[in-house]
C-alpha cells in the first residue's frame, strides 16, 4: 500500500536527480525569487484511485505538473531550455515509489508517466508595474500502481 507521501516523495526523489537547469520549489517551501531568473514549481496535484479487483494491485491515477517561470525578456530560449529539460525528466519515465519513512525506504510500487502535455500560460500585463513574466506548464499523467510480491 502507499501514500501521497511515499509517490510525492519519489517524484521530487527522480525530479532532483533528472532535473538541474534552474531552481525548483516544492509545495510549501519558499524561495525569493527576485534572485533568479528562471524557477520551477513542482506540483503533484491529482489523485483519483482507479477501480480495482479485490486480488488486484492497488492503481492511482495523478498529474506531476512543472510550472516553468522565466523573467527573460526578450528572449524565450532560457525559458525553452527549461521546458525541454522538464520534459525530458517527466516523459515516458518509470519512476520507483518508495516509502522513505520506513527503514531503508522500501520499494512500495511504481509510477509510470504518459506523454506531456504543454500550455502556455503567460499573460500579458503592464510590464512596468509587475516585470516580463512567462509562464509554462508542463503535465504528466501517469499512473501508480503498488508493487506485488
């Protein structure tokens, strides 16, 4: 059986050892921004458990959505470097889940994320008044399912 903890662990776990080109910031951490130019937000924000037989594995569906934020500009080549290396570290990936609060942080499933998805969620406002903000997203849908004996 896992948790969201033991699957939001492990992705942060993969995500920090695939992904190096900017800061990332995890639900509830803080950083200030005003130091950098480029940033990610890192979110595992879905969770809806898939039917199931009574003798079968356990499945969950989630989303791992990247937030890409770039405060270039003119140019969109920072923020596409970001984008790519996020894409690279989320798609088509087999991520082990792990429970990291039991001793030796037993293998308890399997996390395996679909294509993604890009939007471009950048507004346009008074740049005088707020700075050139972009912002891209990118989504993975994949699903947990735990690990059988």
């Amino acid at each position: 059986m896992f948790g969201i903890d033991a699957v939001t662990r492990s992705v942060q776990v993969h995500w920090g050892n695939q992904f190096s080109v900017c800061p990332t910031v995890h639900p509830g951490e803080q950083i200030d921004v005003t130091a950098h130019t480029d940033w990610v937000e890192l979110w595992v924000d879905a969770w809806d458990q898939q039917p199931r037989r009574n003798d079968g594995p356990e499945r969950t569906a989630i989303a791992v959505t990247a937030h890409c934020f770039s405060r270039h500009a003119t140019s969109t080549a920072e923020l596409r470097r970001t984008v790519d290396a996020a894409r690279t570290a989320l798609s088509r990936q087999l991520v082990e889940v792990r429970d990291y609060d039991a001793s030796g942080a037993a293998l308890v499933g399997h996390l395996r994320l679909r294509e993604v998805e890009l939007r471009d969620l950048t507004r346009a406002h008074d740049e005088a008044l707020r700075g050139a903000l972009r912002h891209m997203v990118v989504l993975c849908r994949g699903v947990v399912e735990e690990q059988t004996e």
